[in-house]
C-alpha cells in the first residue's frame, strides 16, 4: 500500500510548479511506496484531506483560516505536516497564523545568507543520529550531511516545544520537529540550495 502525500506548491497562477518535491517521491527514485498529490495553495481547500498521511508544503506564502482550521483538525485526527520556507513564505503570516495552528511553539526570526555570493553559504548537520528524517543519509552530529550549500535560510526560534534535528551553525535550527510535523528553514528548491 502506497503512503499518501499531499505536496502544496507555493507557485502562482501561470507559473510552473517546482518538480523537485514530486519527483522526489516518485517511484521512480527509489525511496518508496509513495503516491504522491500535487496541488497548488490556491486549491489546497476544494481538497479532501482525509486520503492523505502527510501534506508537505513548499515555499507557500500564507493560507485562509477556513484552510488552516481544516488542516488542524486533519493534523489532530494524526495527519502530520512539513513546511519547506522559501522566498514566498511570508514571515509575518505565518508566526500570526500558520504556526500557532498548525506547528506551535516555533518562531520565524529574519531571512539570512546571500543569493549573489556564492562564495558564502550554509551546511545542514544533523544534530539527532538515527533519526527517520536522515534515513538514506551518512547523518553523523557535527558533520555535514551532505555537500548541499544553502545560500540563504531562515532564523528561527525553537522554543521549548520543538526539536531541533539538523542546524546551518549554532543558533541557525535548519530541521525542527514538534508534535504533528516538522519545518525545514530552507527551500527546497533550488532557488535557494544547489
């Protein structure tokens, strides 16, 4: 039996959507059983969320309340959810809304790193071994998981609610997990990683 995922894109009308997520999940990579649905945010509330195990969105600017509340009472009948943040993600809107509702505790801080420089960038290391979200990784805490460079990634605040599973440096939490899902401080396209 296929694991049902819901992938959100942050794309706007006449704009292609990001591949990078789909095709991640596919079949054909080899990582799974995964059948996975890709809608864009303007369509996420005509979608019945009840087939699917996980929604992930990437790079979404901001949902309605009516969306939110639907979301939050898939999530507590144990759906879970993963935030992928990007260029589109507006900050404001989702430490008023997105978060309190849906992953509490976690804070939003600023946008940092350099799209023009390439020269200064970002590592993800882990910080949990033997995590599930490093599955298929050579994850060793202090280490590089791998040699992927995030130019720009986004501060964030942890709380006393989430888990911190992977950083960009000490104070810059790039994987954090709280109950009923989990947030990546980066995108994951790549507009903002090679």
């Amino acid at each position: 039996r296929a694991f049902r995922i819901l992938v959100v894109e942050g794309t706007r009308d006449g704009e292609e959507m990001t591949p990078f997520v789909s095709l991640e999940l596919s079949q054909g990579a080899g990582v799974g059983q995964f059948d996975a649905q890709v809608e864009t945010a303007a369509n996420i509330g005509a979608v019945d969320l009840v087939p699917f195990q996980i929604v992930v969105f990437n790079n979404v600017e901001r949902l309605n309340r009516e969306t939110l509340g639907r979301l939050k009472t898939w999530q507590e009948a144990g759906g879970r959810i993963l935030v992928a943040l990007g260029d589109r993600a507006d900050l404001r809107h989702y430490n008023e809304e997105f978060l309190p509702a849906l992953l509490p505790g976690v804070r939003l801080i600023e946008v940092k790193g350099d799209l023009q420089s390439s020269n200064s960038f970002f590592t993800m290391t882990p910080r949990v071994a033997g995590h599930a979200a490093f599955a298929g990784f050579k994850a060793t805490p202090g280490e590089p998981l791998s040699g992927a460079q995030f130019w720009r990634v986004v501060m964030a605040d942890a709380g006393d609610r989430a888990r911190v599973l992977a950083e960009f440096g000490q104070i810059l939490p790039a994987l954090l997990e709280v109950d009923g899902g989990a947030i990546f401080c980066s995108s994951f396209d790549a507009r903002w990683n090679n």
